[in-house]
C-alpha cells in the first residue's frame, strides 16, 4: 500500500530531542496553503495520505480540517 505522507506546516510547539527538527533543520518555518492542499488532493494516486512530518498539523485547526475534507471529497483516507 502506498502512503502518501504531506506536512501541512513544519511549525511545533514542541522541543522533543529526537525530532531533527529540534536541533538541525534549517528550512524556513511556514504552513501550506489550501491551492496546495487542493492540487496535492487532484493528483493523489495513493488512497491514504498522512498529515505529519517534522510539523504539528494540528497547530493550524482549520487548515488541517480543510486539507481532510479535500482529501476525503477525493475519496483518499487521512491519518493524523
């Protein structure tokens, strides 16, 4: 089964010690916007996506509940 794995923001609240995030990532910190989440959500070929990455997803409530309801009007399943 393929997953498709998507960091809608690379943002945390946290400081966990193993996260590479923490102490070594040097992109800049940001979110995606909804054109993205509805161009990812048109050309998905997987039938999971999972909303995580180096990010909190849910630090943005209505971005994550906006990507989740483009995904699932396609039909793809979402994890958190």
């Amino acid at each position: 089964m393929k997953i498709w794995q998507i960091e809608l923001t690379n943002k945390c609240n946290f400081t966990c010690t193993y996260c590479p995030r923490t102490e070594s990532m040097t992109r800049s910190i940001g979110q995606m916007n909804e054109a993205t989440i509805n161009r990812i959500a048109d050309i998905c070929s997987s039938e999971w996506i999972r909303l995580h990455h180096y990010g909190e997803s849910l630090l943005y409530p209505k971005l994550a509940v906006k990507a989740i309801q483009a995904f699932k009007l396609k039909g793809i399943k979402v994890g958190i």
